[in-house]
C-alpha cells in the first residue's frame, strides 16, 4: 500500500469505551512475542502486531489503536520516516507513538521526537515500564477523543439551536394564514427603510390594498373559503415583489401593505396594476363583488423622499387615503398620490367597505 497522506482513506477510530488496542510495529517476530507476553496479564489491553512497516498505515486504519508501538530500526522503511508517514496522515496524525530502539543514544532520541514520537523506549522495556507508558499515552489520546466527541456534539447542539431560533424567529415574522410577513414585521422593516431613505435621500413607496367587499365574501362562502381566497391573494401579490429589499405583509384582515424601497411613483403604480391584474386573473367566483363578478382588490399607492426625522406614518395614511379614493371610485383599480415635505398627514375621507 501507498503511505502517502490520503483523506479518502477510511479509517475505524477508536471507541471510548473500548480497551486500549495497542499497534506495535517491527520486523522482529520475537520482539512482538516478548511484548504480547507482557501484555497477557492485562485485561483492558488489546495487541496487534503488524510486522511489515508498508503496512503498518492500513493496519492502524483497520485496527483503530490507542499507541503505537513503532520500531527504530527496519528494512526497506526507517521508524523515523514510518513515524513521519503517521503524523502526514488524517486519519493516524494524532496517535501517541512510542519510538523503541536498542540505543539511548541522545541524539537519536532528539530525531525521534523530532520525527514526531511521544515518547523513547529501550527495547525491551521491562513489564511495568511498559505498561506505565502505554496506559498514560493510551489514556492522554482517549481523553482527546471524548473532549473532540464532546466538542463535535456541542457544535452539534448549538448548530441545532441556532436553526430552531432562526424558525422560531421566522415564525414570529409571518403571517400564520398567508404566509406573508406580519404587520409588526412590517412596521420594524418600514421604520428600517424610512430611515435609511432619510439619510441617503431617496424615494421610498407604498402599496396599500385591500380585498374587494371581503366581508360579503366571507357571509357568502364561509370562513374556509374566505381563508382560502386570502391565501391565493397574498401568494399573487406576492409572486409580483422580486427585488430582495421590498417586502409585502398582511396588514390586517384583508389588508396588506408592500413597502418598495427606492422606487419612484411610477415604478410602484406599475407593480400595483400587475397586482391588482394577478387577482382578477385568479377568476375566484364572487358573485357578490359588483366588479366582473370575480375577487379583487383596491390599491393606493403614495410615495416620497423622507426628511430626517418625520414621522413615517404618514406616508402609510396617505397610501390609505388612496386606497379607499380607488374603492370610492368603482374598486379594481389603483389611486396613486405623493407626499411632499410641505403636506401635512392626510385627513382620510369616509370609507367604503
């Protein structure tokens, strides 16, 4: 097998609960032996033995050990380079190795570690030693996977929780029948874009409208229907806002509202008639409408620039104004109207239903 750093390799990493799986890898079968022997007594201990170092890469892919027990001196591959080989690759980088070697020569002990061993063991390490080292190493690894186990699940969790407030938050901004946003959504995103328009000195529109004799409607076919008919308005109108910064809410009842932000008053009375022409053209039967016997809707549309500080309120009264003058006026139609800095809040004539 190839020892060169693959992220494609699988790799069984070790369970947390599982004893400590031991991988020792050497040429010298009696070495493995002795060190098997020495391990027999303990119970938690489990032992691998890998004896050829091209395989010792797959054999700790397929094993999942806690240690590696790694050979300074073998044929063909060196412990050192073997050593490296382990931390280059994904799944083996973070594995305690322990570098045994015939020799406590220091400046062989200073590659190893430089090489990227835990740990320097004269072969053969009496039975405490050894088993000293590879519990504490075993046990130091261990406890690395359970605080990345916990880590990963906190993540996990907070990723999940981030996701639930994020519903829970849009929940809180929608309308439960249409869909649409609500109207304290809206209010927050006007007084948001009002303000902004303020500073940067732009135009800002208004669409007000509202579902043609709704209640005559709702005595007619019921509240089911008049629920239903709500719902295939509001995706209607919706379907005609497509610019990311407009937005269209339920405003109340059969009333909605679409905030249309740097839009000039003719670009909102062109988007209102594609509105009020999406409606007609869902032919609802109502027979009650006194309008091509079929629903629709009435807009008002008002549009100004904004000085800093005024009340934005006006601007939705006004759009109001305009939306009863269409209904006075036959309904199905849009009224259209601008705000000046020197107009005063519009004193709304009586309205019809």
């Amino acid at each position: 097998m190839s020892l060169a750093p693959d992220a494609a390799h699988s790799f069984t990493p070790v369970s947390v609960d599982r004893p400590l799986m031991v991988l020792l890898v050497d040429d010298q079968a009696f070495v493995a032996e002795t060190i098997r022997r020495q391990l027999l007594s303990e119970s938690d201990i489990q032992f691998h033995y890998c004896a050829d170092p091209a395989d010792a890469i797959g054999a700790a892919e397929k094993v999942g050990p806690t240690i590696v027990l790694l050979d300074l001196v073998m044929p063909d591959i060196d412990g050192l380079t073997l050593c490296r080989f382990f931390r280059a690759h994904p799944a083996t980088r973070d594995l305690p190795i322990i570098m045994l070697s015939s020799t406590e020569d220091a400046p062989v002990k200073a590659q190893a570690f430089a090489a990227g061993a835990n740990d320097y063991l004269v072969k053969l390490p009496d039975q405490v030693e050894l088993v000293a080292r590879l519990r504490y190493h075993s046990g130091a690894y261990i406890n690395k996977l359970q605080r990345d186990e916990a880590y990963r699940a906190l993540r996990a969790s907070q990723v999940k929780l981030e996701e639930l407030n994020m519903e829970l938050l849009q929940l809180a901004n929608l309308d439960g029948l249409t869909g649409l946003a609500n109207r304290r959504f809206f209010n927050e995103r006007y007084s948001e874009e009002w303000a902004r328009a303020a500073r940067k000195k732009t135009i800002v529109s208004l669409i007000m409208l509202d579902v043609d004799r709704f209640k005559l409607f709702n005595d007619s076919r019921g509240h089911l229907e008049g629920d239903d008919c709500l719902k295939q308005v509001a995706r209607a109108i919706k379907q005609t806002v497509r610019r990311p910064g407009d937005l269209v809410a339920r405003y109340g009842g059969e009333e909605f509202i679409a905030v249309l932000p740097e839009t000039d008053s003719g670009g909102a009375t062109h988007v209102a008639e594609i509105m009020r022409a999406a409606v007609e053209n869902l032919a609802i039967p109502h027979e009650a409408s006194g309008a091509g016997a079929r629903v629709t809707i009435s807009l008002g549309v008002a549009s100004t620039v904004p000085s800093p500080g005024t009340d934005p309120n006006g601007l939705i009264q006004l759009a109001d104004h305009c939306l009863y003058q269409a209904k006075n006026q036959g309904r199905n139609r849009v009224k259209t109207t601008t705000l000046s800095k020197e107009d005063s809040d519009p004193n709304p004539p009586d309205q019809a239903p």
